[in-house]
C-alpha cells in the first residue's frame, strides 16, 4: 500500500507501523527533511528519485514529494474497537451503512479521529475500503483510527447492543438530533450518498435521529451529517 502527500506520511510515521521504504523526490524542502530525519531514526529505507519517478508511483498524482510503502491496511476486530474506550463517559463507534465513496469514507474517519471516536466499522460488501485514496483524503486520520470490516452490519448492531451501546440511526424522519443527552456507549450509523440507512438497519437501531435543515435541500453529504451529530456527542460528554 502507498501513502502519498506530506501531511499522511507524517501521521503514518507517527503510527509506529512498518514502513518498507520512502520515495522522496530530489531537492525537496520543508517539512519532507523532517520525514527523512524521522525515517533515519527509525532505519527506514529511503530512496531520493527524480520527480518522473513519483509520478509515476503516483495513485492520486498529488504525491507532494513523498510516497511512503506499507504493507496493505490491517483490519481491526470489532471487539478490539469496544474494548478501545478513550473517553471515560463511554465510548463511541461509528458505522457505515454503504458508504461507497472514497471521498466521503476518508472524511469520514477524519470526523471521527478529530471527534475521539474510537473507531469506525464498514462492511465487507457495498462499501469502500481504506485504500490509498482514502487515506490521502483523510489527512492522515486513517493511520490512527482502528477501522473494522464486518460481514453483517446488522449483527454488528446487535453486537454493540448487547455491549451496552445506544445506538443511533442518523436519517431523515427520526426524532431532534439537538434534544438527545448521548449518554453512556454511544454508536451513530451513517448511511450511504443516495440511500441513507438501510431499512432493516435502521430498525435494528434504538433511535432515529435528525438535524434540523433550514434550506430548501432535503440532505446533507454524509460526511458533513456525521460531523454535526459526532459533535453533538463530544459537545454533551464535555457539558456544553
């Protein structure tokens, strides 16, 4: 697996994981002389090449000088994210109902670093993996987000449950997002671009809930819908 841009290879070497090699292009400047400086301390292998040479390598042709070499994205278990638990309230999980858009997965798990959430679940099918692009889209957030892929998101639902989570649908039609406490274990479900949350997941869920749209558009990208509600969580377990 490749991570590309200045920014991701930063977070990546922060990580601690493995990194096979670095691709650095010749005569680069800035903080590309911090990411040699930590890959020495660490013994990583670098190789200075030419631009063409990058570009070549390249996925998303944004490489910034940089490409960094890892073996392919590790899959956490959902059982290693409930026993994660950053926050001392309780924790919380976000799901992924379809979401098939790279852009909008690796915004996803931005959210969700940024937010505290102590890892994102994404099923095996009707969904995009963590790959290059996403990690990239993600400003790096990827490398430290556990991230699980499930066969069922319906008995992952119910797995959360029976751990003592709430868990949230967030579509249109459910109850007011800004009047709900969240409480305890919190887990929100976030469905696709065009679908939203699948039918029997929804009902499977505890609550539907809602955010309020004041235009004349009926929807929110479901990165954006995702930031309000995660948001609302941090913004009742910090008293605000």
């Amino acid at each position: 697996m490749k991570t590309e841009g200045r920014n991701a290879v930063i977070e990546l070497l922060k990580t601690g994981k493995n990194i096979d090699k670095l691709l650095i292009e010749k005569g680069a400047q800035g903080s590309v002389s911090m990411i040699f400086a930590e890959a020495r301390k660490r013994n990583i292998r670098v190789q200075f090449v030419d631009k063409q040479v990058l570009d070549k390598e390249s996925v998303s042709r944004r490489h910034q000088g940089v490409i960094a070499f890892t073996t392919d994205y590790e899959y956490y278990d959902l059982d290693e994210i409930i026993g994660e638990k950053k926050s001392e309230k309780g924790g919380f999980i976000v799901l992924c109902d379809g979401i098939e858009d790279v852009h909008n997965l690796g915004s996803i798990l931005r959210v969700a670093e940024c937010a505290g959430a102590d890892g994102v679940v994404i099923p095996r099918s009707s969904s995009a993996s963590v790959t290059e692009s996403v990690i990239r889209i993600s400003a790096g957030a990827a490398e430290h987000m556990k991230v699980a892929k499930v066969s069922n998101l319906n008995q992952a639902v119910e797995t959360l449950q029976k751990n003592g989570y709430w868990v949230y649908a967030l579509e249109a039609g459910g109850e007011d997002i800004y009047k709900e406490k969240f409480e305890g274990n919190v887990a929100l479900v976030v469905g696709g671009e065009d679908s939203g949350v699948k039918r029997l997941t929804k009902e499977k869920c505890d609550k539907t809930l809602s955010i309020p749209l004041q235009g004349k558009v009926n929807s929110l990208n479901a990165s954006v819908a995702l930031g309000i509600a995660a948001y609302e969580v941090v913004r009742n377990r910090i008293g605000g």
